[in-house]
C-alpha cells in the first residue's frame, strides 16, 4: 500500500506533468502582472469573446501570482463556463488547461487535497475522451491557448509562431488562431515604415478569412498607410463600424486613431476619440485612447502655442485614466507632467509630479522610463545640463536592456564627442566603465 509521503509525491508529478498556466514559466514582476491584468480587462466581455476562456483563465492566474486565490478559482470557473457557452458543450480538450490550472490552485494553494485530485481524475478522462493526435503531441486546444498565454509573456516569438501552427494545422476552420497569430507576429515585425510585404500579404490573407474582426481590419490599414497608401477614406468608413460596436481594445480603435494621425490630422484623431467618449461617457479604455490623442499634439508632434482649453481637456482626461489605472500610470503621469509644462503656469506642477515619482519605490525598467524623461525634462524645461547628463548616467546605471537605456546612452555618447571640457571626460569615463546588461 502506497504510503502519504509516496502518495504525495506522485500526486505532486502529475500536477507538474499538466499543460496548464502554472507549468508554463510565466514569470512576471507584480507590477507588470497588474498591468497585463489591465490589458485582459480592457478587452472585455464582447470584444474578446472568442478568446474569453483563455482571457479568464490568465486573470485566474494573475490573481493567484499576487495572492488573491479566491479570486483565481472565481476566475478559473468562469473560464469554464465561457468554454462550454462558447462550444455549445458541457465538456471537451478546451478544458484541459482549465481543470490542470484548478488542480494547482486546489493543492499548492487552497490546501484541497482530494479537491485537486478530482480535477487530476477530470484531465485523465478527456485525456482518454479526447486523446491528441499522437504521444508527443497536446491537443489544438492547448497548442492555441499556450500561444496565446505565451505571447503576452515570452519574448520567444518563434516557439509562439510554432504553437498556432500546430493549433491551425489541426483544427485549420478556427479562424481566430490565425488571426491572433498574424497579428501578435505583426507587433513584432513591425517598424516605422511598416511591415514587410510578405508580411502585409499574410495580414491581407487574414483579414479575408476573418471579415467581422474590426480591429484586424483597423490594424492592415494602418500598416498600408505606413507604406504610403492613401486609406483615409476606407478609415473613415471604418471608424463608423468601430463607433457602432461595443467598446474593447480589440474593437479597432486605437489603429483607426494612428491611421488619422498619420494621413489625416491630429485634431480629426481627436475628434474621433471624443465621440466615442460621447457615445460612451464612462468608459475607462476610450479615455485613455483620447489621452494618447491629446498626448500627440501637446507633445509629441509639438504644437508650440496649444490653446489652453485644450491643454485644461488634456490635463482633466490624464488626471481620470491615472485613477482609472492604478496600476499602469507611471508613463500616463509622466505624460501628465509634460503637458503642464506647455501650460501658461504648470511647471511648479510638472516639476511637483516628477519629484513624487522620484520618490517612488520603482522596478529596475520602470525607474529607466521616469529618468530617462526626467533627464530630458532637466535638459529642454529647465535649461539644466549638468542635473540632466546626471540622469542619463542613472538610465544607463542600470543593467537592464531597453529603449530608455539604449536612447540614454546615445545622448552621453554624443554629449562625449561634443568638446573636452570636464563634464565631457567626466562622460567618457563613465562610459569606458559601463557594465552591459
């Protein structure tokens, strides 16, 4: 007779031998699990419904990485009840990632023994139910959901690509496989003068084999427009569509947004996103679209005399998405701050903002992002050099990779050729001792 300690240990085998989110390495700071959770949200319940399962099933698991398991098990069975409302069947292989995720969270962390047992049982009989197509295959199901739980984590782009395929060769009438593969590999390929053509290519393909999606449709024009083509008018009449149907992240309208600012105008950017918001007053995501709007002409695209009124609308819109999204507003702040330094008095409050952000306990990445805008704060508002080379050097400090590093590290660099005075050694000498990533 197998003793507890056998019976435990085998018990704990079969749990690691699970496809499920909690084998997967998903490994994520705090901060950036609370902003994925953000994205998921976003999503909504009708804009991402063929994905709803999946989405529930990854909020199930966010919640149990920052310690809410009642919340996770809330999650995870509302995983499977999307599963089964959108199969139109009680049970199937889409449930294998579920009942595997229920079965960790039951042991490891409920302390539900027999509980996770019984999910181990209910993995076993769609296993023999449903068995996958060979020994060292997994089902469709999970190849699908794998790839798409990894892509918004792993940096491993081909293991993803290799996932839907599999997914898609078996099962090649699930359209939305394609089109999640398609575009998350866009997200990747893509540049300022947009997308290979092949690649374009591959999006035109999708787009015809999954006509409803709005936002693939918003995302190839924008991806044409990047490469010159003239698609204002096709964007207008899209925007249409996305105005009409419920609001989500995956509803099209941040690329329609990009589409006008690109060959239309920023302030026809503006007024989309302001009718959305009047259709829809309350929604959080369609604020932030807006900020991003307004974030363009204020600062990016630099409207050197923008009217106060604009910059008050501004400043109101960011101060709402900064409390909307507790969790994802340090670039939202910063933006915030700039803004106020185009206003006739706001730079007591820029700097104000800045100085609490400093503040902060920040991640390693995230303390990048605010020196790095910091330093060019110093440098182009406050006239001060010195203080914003000081900063650029905290950016490159510290030994992570990123664009905010990499763009620090090119002022100092030039900085260093500009002349021999002290500060330029000074700049040299940091360099020549610089530790990479």
């Amino acid at each position: 007779m197998m003793s507890a300690a056998q019976s435990q240990t085998t018990l704990v085998a079969k749990l690691q031998a699970l496809q499920c989110h909690f084998t997967w390495d998903l490994e994520f700071i705090r901060t950036k699990l609370l902003r994925l959770n953000d994205k998921l949200v976003d999503i909504g319940t009708e804009g991402g419904k063929s994905w709803l399962g999946h989405i529930y099933n990854l909020q199930g698991f966010i919640q149990y990485k920052v310690g809410s398991n009642e919340d996770a098990q809330s999650f995870f069975n509302k995983a499977a009840e999307a599963f089964s409302q959108m199969r139109n069947a009680d049970d199937g292989p889409w449930l294998v990632v579920n009942y595997g995720n229920l079965a960790w969270l039951h042991h490891h962390h409920l302390g539900d023994q027999a509980e996770s047992e019984a999910y181990l049982s209910k993995v076993d009989a769609l296993m023999k139910k449903y068995p996958p197509p060979s020994q060292d295959e997994l089902h469709a199901e999970t190849y699908a959901e794998k790839a798409w739980t990894l892509m918004k984590f792993s940096t491993d782009k081909e293991l993803v690509t290799d996932y839907f395929q599999r997914a898609i060769r078996m099962q090649p009438d699930m359209v939305e496989w394609n089109t999640s593969q398609v575009i998350g590999l866009a997200r990747v390929k893509h540049s300022d003068t947009g997308l290979p053509a092949d690649f374009l290519e591959k999006m035109r393909v999708a787009k015809e084999l999954d006509p409803e999606n709005l936002y693939l449709a918003a995302y190839y024009l924008q991806q044409r427009g990047a490469k010159g083509e003239d698609v204002k008018d096709e964007a207008r009449e899209l925007a249409k569509k996305v105005l009409r149907n419920p609001v989500s992240s995956y509803s099209g309208i941040k690329p329609i947004l990009r589409v006008y600012r690109n060959l239309a105008s920023i302030d026809e950017a503006i007024a989309l996103a302001e009718e959305a918001l009047k259709q829809h007053p309350d929604e959080r995501y369609l604020k932030r679209c807006a900020t991003l709007c307004y974030n363009w002409k204020i600062i990016l695209f630099s409207d050197s005399h923008p009217k106060q009124s604009t910059i008050d609308r501004a400043v109101s819109l960011f101060e709402d998405v900064i409390s909307l999204y507790p969790h994802s507003s340090l670039v939202k702040k910063i933006d915030l701050a700039n803004i106020h330094t185009k206003s006739n008095h706001g730079m007591a409050k820029a700097e104000q903002i800045y100085q609490d952000l400093l503040r902060k306990d920040l991640e390693p990445a995230d303390k990048q992002v605010l020196y790095n805008h910091y330093a060019k704060y110093l440098y182009f508002n406050r006239r001060d050099a010195n203080k914003s080379i000081q900063y650029h050097m905290k950016v490159a400090a510290i030994p992570q990779q990123s664009y905010y590093r990499d763009n620090s590290i090119n002022v100092l660099e030039e900085i260093k050729n500009r002349s021999r005075n002290r500060t330029c050694r000074d700049v040299e000498e940091f360099l020549k001792n610089l530790q990479e990533p």
